[in-house]
C-alpha cells in the first residue's frame, strides 16, 4: 500500500464510533437545551407576582401647625389636613416635615430653607420628671420657652412646688439634619420662633409630648444657627400656650 | 537684733489694731455692693462673624462699633462699663458670662443685631425664677436673677419707646445669658422700618446714636432705681 510515503487509513469502526459520539452530543444538547427551558418556565410559574397587599395610603387628618410669622413675632395655628401614620414617632415627622415644608416655600412668613427632609427622625421616649417651677407669666413677652435640664436643674427649684408631669407624658427627640442647621438663618428671633413652632406644633399634635430636645445629624448641637441653645429640655406646653 | 524685735512687735500689734476697723467697715465700702457696674457683651467675634446683615457687614462689627458707643457714653455719665471685647477677638460663651459675674454687675447687655424684623428685640432669659442661692448650677445661673431680668427689660423698654424705637420682648434660651447671674437682657437690634418700608438701616449713624443714647438713659434709670 505504500507508495512512496505513508498513508495513514482510519479504521471503519473509530468512523462508525466519532459519527456515533457526534450523533450523541447532538441529542444531549438538544435534551439540555429542553431541560434548561423547562426549569426555566417553572421558576416564572413559581414566581407569585401579583401584589400580596394593597399599597397603603393613610387617610387625611386634620394636622395643627403652630406656623412662625417674623413680621409681628407671633406664632399662629393653622389646621392643615395631611396622611398621617399610625406610628406616632412617623405622625410626628409628617408633622413637622408639613411645618417645615411651609417654611421653605417663597411665600413663608418665616423662610428657613431645607423643607421637610430636614427633620431626620422623631424618638418619642418617656419623658424625664424635672425640676420644674411654674413660670410667671406676667412679663408680656410673646415667645416664653421654659426649660429646665434635668442634668443641670436647680436644687432650690426641686424643692418648691413642683407639679409632676402627667402620666405617661412623652420626651420627643428631634433630630435635624445638618444641612438645615447651617442653612437656617442667625438671630436670635428667627432661631427662636423655629423652636417654639416645633416644640408647639408637636405638642399640638401629640399631647403627650410634653418635653422636646433636638439633635443635629444623632450628635447634641449647642446652638440652632449661633443664637439659640439646643442642648436644653423644653418644655413644649409652655411653648404652645404662647 | 532688739531693734528688729521691737519693729516687729509693732508691726504686729498694729496689724492686729487695724483688723477691727477692717471687719467693721460697712461692706458697701469694701466690695461691689457700692459701685454701678454694667456689662456690654459685643455678640459675636474672630473667628464667629454671626449674621451677614444687610449692608454686607457682619453682626460681630456692628455689635462692637455699638458696644463702644454705649461704653464712652455710660463712661461720660459716671458708669463704670466691663466688656466682654474691645477687639475683633474669638471669647468663647462661658468666658463672657465669667466676665459678666466677676464684674458682679448690676446690668448686663448682650449685643446682637439681625436684619429680620423691626427696631429692638429684648430677650430676658426663659428660666423660669428661682431664688438667688450662692452656687448655683452653671448653666441656670441667670434663674436667680430672671425677675430683676425683667424689670431690668422694662426699663430698656420704657426708654426706647420714649426715643421711637419699635420694641419687642421675648423671652428666649442664649447660653451666654442663662450662665450670667445679673441682671441681664440681650438685645438684637433690627434695621428701623415703617411696614414693608425701611426707614433706617443698622448702619446709619443717626439710628444707632439714638439707640445708644437710649439705652444709655434707660441704664441711668435703672441705676436711680437700684439705689
């Protein structure tokens, strides 16, 4: 069979064996293929997506807002009807973001910019009793915050007659953001109107909130905007009877 | 050596002569109980400008420019004035207030000014009253003082609506005043306005003279009525 050179011939049966093989492959990926379609379409068949529970909207109350007006230096309630939530601590977010909102519209009797995405978050804790002395109400001030620290409280202030706070009274923390902090504008009156209306709108709306501290991005903050003091306890009845 | 004894001796029995004279002056003569000292606390300062006011100035040179004012105004009338700054200076809060109680000063005034509102905002502290007691906590010191406060803003009151000033009280929590045990109201000093319409702003030299002036005669009044 050789002639001149080598011829290599393929055996009948290693021919017969590669179409066989091939033939094999062909199958198996075809069978494969059908598998993988077929698990495929079980998994979209498993998968429930319809919508488990209705999206929920809270229905519209009827909100008070104690609004700052920086002409006359007066607070004035509103009524505004807003979705509140159930949750307290999200009632009163809503609350004050709806307050803030009207703050940082052009028309605002008390421009403070930022809008309801300054106040972060709201913590209603069981409030403190404090050392508290009912304040005289003869000065004819307009704003009069009462405060007392329970860290710092007078000793001769503790002794005196002191009304207990109602049971099951509230501290609520309200913890700012530090965008709205630096952008409020300094004074003492600007900074002062915008604690009294938080402290005021919030007891409006939750009684039980009786005393209010703030926080700026979780950390105490010592004034709003260089004026008015938040590492103290206020008392937010005093504010809202103003 | 007997010369020293005897110059001791008499330096001694001398000294201990003297000591009944001391102990049984009047204390009016001895502290400040006699004198009439206010505080002027020019808000703000170095690296603190405060407000940006109107006329582009910063609060912290409007406080001072009206705290030297008042001062060589209080000083010509026979007032001894302390202030908490002369200078474009960075004074930390609790050093003021520790200014203002050493002075032991029958009035104290702390200077701001803004550019919202109307003529003059008078603030006395929102601690409520309790009586003066000898160490009190630091931070409510100014609850010992919070009625003379009033008065104290009353009198301020009287004054600059006898000179046309637009007044408005309130009552607000400014750590600087809430730590000082005198009498004490801060002042936030607005351009002067009829409506909408701006009648003087904080830089004009004739409403801040008429300011001062009125303050001025309001510390007068107040020093007449303290003794």
């Amino acid at each position: 069979m050789a002639l001149g050179g080598s011829l290599t011939v393929i055996p009948r049966y290693q021919k017969y064996l590669f179409v066989l093989l091939l033939v094999g492959s062909l199958i198996m990926a075809i069978v494969l293929w059908n598998l993988r379609e077929r698990a495929h379409q079980r998994l979209v068949a498993g998968e429930d997506s319809a919508p488990t529970q209705a999206p929920e909207v809270a229905p519209s109350e009827q909100a008070t807002l104690v609004v700052a007006n920086d002409s006359d230096s007066s607070l004035l309630t509103q009524v505004r009807s807003l979705p509140l939530p159930e949750d307290p601590g999200s009632r009163a977010r809503a609350v004050l973001g709806k307050l803030l909102d009207l703050y940082a519209a052009p028309d605002a009797t008390h421009p403070v910019p930022g809008g309801a995405a300054s106040v972060a978050q709201v913590f209603l804790l069981p409030a403190p009793q404090l050392g508290v002395v009912p304040p005289s109400s003869s000065h004819p001030a307009a704003p009069d915050p009462h405060f007392r620290d329970p860290r710092f409280a007078d000793p001769v202030a503790k002794t005196s007659a002191t009304p207990p706070q109602p049971s099951g009274s509230q501290l609520a923390v309200v913890n700012l953001t530090g965008s709205f902090v630096s952008s409020h504008p300094s004074g003492i009156e600007t900074e002062t109107l915008t604690v009294l209306s938080i402290c005021a709108t919030l007891h409006a709306n939750l009684p039980n909130v009786t005393q209010v501290r703030f926080l700026v991005d979780g950390e105490p903050h010592p004034t709003l905007a260089g004026h008015a003091d938040l590492t103290r306890t206020y008392l937010a009845s005093d504010a809202v009877s103003q | 050596m007997r010369s020293i004894n005897w110059a001791l001796a008499v330096l001694v029995a001398g000294g201990l002569a003297a000591l009944p004279a001391f102990a049984q002056q009047p204390p009016s003569a001895l502290g400040p109980q006699s004198r009439f000292v206010v505080v002027l606390d020019a808000a703000h300062g170095g690296d603190d400008p405060g407000a940006r006011l109107g006329s582009g100035q910063p609060e912290k040179a409007l406080t001072l420019v009206l705290s030297v004012k008042l001062r060589s105004l209080l000083a010509a009338r026979g007032i001894q004035v302390v202030t908490t700054r002369e200078s474009d200076a960075t004074v930390d809060s609790n050093n003021r207030a520790e200014t203002a109680n050493h002075a032991a000063a029958q009035a104290c005034l702390i200077l701001h000014a803004s550019e919202s509102g109307s003529g003059v905002h008078l603030f006395a502290s929102s601690l409520a009253p309790a009586p003066p007691t000898h160490f009190g906590a630091w931070k409510t010191a100014q609850a010992g003082s919070v009625t003379r406060s009033l008065a104290l803003a009353g009198a301020l009151n009287s004054a600059l609506q006898r000179s046309g000033i637009q007044v408005t009280l309130g009552r607000t929590a400014l750590p600087t005043m809430d730590s000082m045990t005198c009498p004490a109201v801060a002042l936030e000093i607005a351009p002067e306005r009829d409506g909408q319409k701006l009648v003087a702003g904080l830089d004009n030299a004739g409403y801040q003279t008429r300011l001062v002036r009125a303050l001025a005669d309001a510390l007068l009044e107040w020093r007449s009525e303290a003794h």
